[in-house]
C-alpha cells in the first residue's frame, strides 16, 4: 500500500497547504488542476452531493469516489472480486494486471446504450482509513499520453477523509465548493460499469 502511493494520491496530513497551490476544494477531495484536463461533476441537486467526479481529456477519462476503509486495509482485495463478478455477469471481459497503482483490473465492459465492449480500468488505493477508486476508461485504460496524464491527475489528490463513524465501504460525501469557479458543471457523458462502489457494509 505505501509503494501505490509514493508519489500519491495523499492522505490530508501528508500535505502542506502552505505550498501556494491552488486546488478545487469538493470537502472530502482535493483537487489539482492540470491543463488539458476537465474537472467534470453529476450533483445530485436535492442534497447537492457530487454523485459522480470524471478527469476528461477527448480521448479519455477517468472517474474517481473515495470509500470508508477499516484501519487494516485490505478493502481492494476484498472488492475485486465482486467487481470482476459484475462485469462477468454483465458480458464483459475482466483479468489481474500489475499496474502503476498495484493489482489493478483490467476488462472490455457494455457500453452503456449500446453492446457494444469497451475497455475499462479499474485500481483501488488505500489509504489511512480511506479508499479510493479509480476508473480508467477510453484511452487512458491503456498505456499512452491519456493513461499518464490522468494517472497523474489521480496521484495529485488529496484525500480528506475526517475524523466521524463511517460503514466500511460506504461513499464519503464529495460537495462542490460554494464558488466552483475551477469545476465544469455538466454530467459526463462516459458510462460507469461499476457505479454502486464497495458492497461492504459492516464496521471495523
């Protein structure tokens, strides 16, 4: 776990706030702008919750929600296995990879509207009390300029994941800032083959 995040994405108290960087504050993420990439947010307009995050490039993006994780890890070796069953389930094609993150999942998912497959990448990164995935989809689910570039905009997170009770595996809440200046407002039009996160309810 401590190898995945060498060079991040990072816990809260791991960072100086003092370092004259100007980040999009959504309460229990930090985000780091970089050129070339859209900060794309679904709200759920009645609680005002960011239901969905996307980095997008036009070739490609990534979607990302951190997770409440039991203080002894091991949350993605407990959730892959039950994403690989859903892609499977749903015709899709998955396997194991060594990747930049750790294991990661790598797989041909259902378009959504349409059968056709299209390749999918999925990595979980622990944290201190937090997990946080990741999904890679388009061209950065391969190798390439759009795999870096939103590789990298996923290490310059920085996860605030609080001090409260939480379930283990249970979404902590993302909130657009009161002056979302640096934020795109418009849904993200890549589907999201694992939508619901970690099915894992109990505390520990």
């Amino acid at each position: 776990m401590a190898d995945s995040r060498a060079n991040g994405p990072w816990d809260v108290s791991e960072v100086d706030f003092n370092d004259g960087i100007e980040r999009l504050d959504l309460t229990a993420l930090r985000v780091t702008p970089m050129p070339g990439v859209d900060v794309q947010v679904q709200v759920d307009e009645a609680s005002g919750n960011v239901v969905q995050l996307t980095f997008a490039r036009p070739d490609g993006g990534v979607q990302v929600q951190p997770y409440a994780a039991p203080r002894s890890g091991g949350l993605w070796d407990e959730v892959r296995p039950q994403i690989k069953a859903s892609i499977s389930s749903g015709g899709g094609l998955v396997e194991e990879a060594e990747g930049p993150f750790g294991v990661e999942l790598r797989a041909q998912v259902k378009a959504e509207g349409s059968g056709a497959l299209q390749a999918a990448r999925f990595v979980g990164i622990e944290g201190p009390r937090w997990f946080l995935r990741a999904v890679f989809l388009g061209s950065a689910a391969r190798p390439g300029e759009a795999a870096d570039a939103l590789e990298a905009m996923v290490r310059g997170l920085i996860v605030v994941r609080g001090t409260e009770a939480m379930p283990v595996g249970s979404a902590i809440p993302l909130r657009m800032p009161e002056n979302p200046d640096a934020a795109a407002t418009a849904a993200p039009t890549l589907p999201s083959p694992f939508a619901r996160g970690p099915e894992i309810t109990e505390t520990r």
